[in-house]
C-alpha cells in the first residue's frame, strides 16, 4: 500500500461514485472550490499493489484566529472494516495536517452515527469535535420509486402544495449559467434577513456553482409566477446522489408556494442521470421547535423522507496545547448559537 497526491480528476471521481453513501463533499469539484477560494486543497489516494485505489480524502486547509486547521468533511472514503487502511489513512492525514502548520483536523465522515463507529473513532485518537462539520442530520428520499409512489408516500399538505402551484400555472425553468447566481445572491439576502441567518457572500456562492458547473453537476431551478422568482434551488447532481444545497425564497414565494415543484422537477432530472437518492441536507429534530429552521425541516419532512443522522464531527488533535483554547472558544460559541 502507498498513498500519494491524487492528480487525475476522472480517476478521483470514478472511485468516490462507486461508493453509494458518498457524496459531492468529497468529489473533484468540491477540492476545485476550494482551490478557487484560495485555500490550500489536499486530496489523496491510497494505492494497492496493483496501482488501484482503495481510499481517498479531500480537505482544506482553513485559517482562523483560533488556529490553522484542516477541514473534511464526508471522508474519508474507504472500506471502513479494514484497520489496516484506516489506521494508513489516518496517520497521513496526520502527516499533510503537521505539514500544512495544522492545530489539528477536523472530520465528519460519511458513516452513520452509532456506538460501533464512535468508539472506531475513539481508537484512532480522535476527539468529539465542539462544533459541526456540514450537515449531520440529514433527510433522505429513494427516488428509484416512481413520481406517483413518492407523492403517495408525501403528506396531504405537500400534494395539496402542488396542486394548488399546478393550478396558479407556476412554472419551472432550469440554469447552468453561474451569471444566474447574481440574482440567487439577492434573494438569499432576503430569505436571510426572513429566517435570520448568515448569508452567503454572491463571490462564494458563484465560485462553488462554477465549479460543479464545469463537470455539469449543478443545476439552478427557478419557480416563476408570470415573470415574478418565487424560488430558486441550487442542487448538486454527483455519483448516486442528488443534493438540495441551498433554497432561497422571495417575499411573493412565501403566498405562492413554488418550492414543491423545484423539487419534484430536480427528482424527474436526477432520475434520467441514474440517481436514486435525493439528499434534502440538513433537518432539525423532530421536537426541536423552537429552532430557526424548524418550519423548513418540517418542509421536507413533509416529502416522507427517511431521517440519516452522520457520526458527529471528531477532531484529530496536532498541538495539544493550542488547540485547548481552541476547543474553549468553539464551545462557547456553540451554546452561545443553539447549535
């Protein structure tokens, strides 16, 4: 076994796509963003004897006034029974971490959330991480069913949405003009100031869609009233899995629900490329009313989705010292923010 630097894009991806539970956080494109934002990228391949590859990770370097770090999220990805590979894996991860002046890196794998895979973690020296890493909660859809299927298995509020956006002749148009993420920005800043969150800057949104647009793995759906935007989707189509990124709504789409009919459009267009998972990303708990995101989750529960939780973000800690201070900081922040 060696691992060393990934070079070949098509090679990358095809590995990472025969993994039916990865997703675009470890795809090329990600590691391109990131590149484009100008972060230091580390992507890597671990080879067998036979040049194949057999694992592979992509992170990037992040800094902060806390401390520099390495962030990766949905990764590695690799046959997780194998100790011999994790413990390979790992200790090069440790490796780029000390060679990029890392106080330690942070990992939410692409692995379900139970005793098993949180003491696998314990074992290979990592640490519950204070804060998240992308999404843990997520809300799962089997798109192999058929549409009738689906909206079958969806709440009578949820038809009653679509029937009602059919009726008004809402319409659904399609882009992979990242010029189109102009307009996505202004709205985000309206849905942000609505549901009181930290937006997006039009720079970070545009140089992700340019990315993903670059191996057509991104779509923007826009939902229309005569020539008024109701709502607008930016989905990631990559390997088995179609994801609802961001949604953005203007004040008219909160009267004329539009955003069903996004989704049920990105379904139809996911199936033709052969997916069959659609990923709503991130959903509250269930009892979790009084979170900011509550009304949106119930949204997509209302699709009949299956509800995934990630093992929680874990921490692979470099300077011991530094990143005490670190840890303090972060959980502060995260009791402070409700998250």
């Amino acid at each position: 076994m060696k691992i060393i630097d990934a070079t070949d894009q098509k090679k990358w991806d095809k590995f990472v796509t025969s993994h039916d539970d990865a997703n675009f956080l470890q795809s090329w494109a990600w590691g391109d963003f990131h590149e484009a934002r100008k972060k230091t990228v580390v992507r890597r391949i671990a080879l067998d004897n036979d040049d194949k590859i057999i694992a592979s990770y992509v992170g990037q370097v992040e800094t902060a006034k806390r401390g520099t770090y390495m962030a990766i999220a949905g990764g590695p990805i690799m046959d997780w029974s194998n100790k011999k590979l994790r413990e390979a894996v790992f200790a090069d991860i440790k490796e780029q971490a000390e060679k990029n002046h890392c106080v330690f890196v942070r990992i939410r794998p692409q692995i379900v959330e139970n005793e098993k895979n949180r003491a696998l973690f314990r074992q290979l020296g990592l640490k519950p991480a204070p804060m998240y890493l992308s999404v843990e909660y997520a809300g799962i859809l089997d798109i192999s069913k058929s549409e009738e299927e689906i909206l079958a298995g969806a709440s009578q509020g949820l038809r009653r949405k679509i029937r009602k956006a059919q009726k008004n002749n809402i319409t659904v148009t399609t882009s992979t003009d990242p010029k189109e993420i102009k307009t996505f920005y202004k709205i985000q800043l309206e849905t942000a100031a609505r549901q009181k969150f930290v937006e997006f800057s039009e720079d970070f949104l545009r140089k992700q869609f340019e990315a993903f647009a670059k191996y057509d793995e991104v779509k923007l759906y826009t939902a229309k009233l005569g020539d008024e935007i109701l709502a607008q989707n930016f989905m990631i189509f990559y390997g088995n899995e179609a994801s609802y990124h961001y949604g953005v709504s203007t004040e008219l789409g909160t009267k004329y629900s539009g955003a069903p009919l996004l989704h049920m459009q990105a379904m139809r267009d996911a199936r033709e490329r052969g997916i069959k998972r659609y990923n709503f990303w991130g959903i509250t708990a269930e009892n979790d009313t009084k979170h900011r995101f509550y009304g949106v989750s119930q949204f997509k529960r209302s699709f009949g989705v299956e509800e995934l939780i990630y093992l929680h973000a874990h921490d692979l800690i470099i300077k011991p010292a530094q990143y005490k201070l670190t840890y303090l900081l972060e959980k502060t922040r995260a009791k402070i923010r409700h998250v």
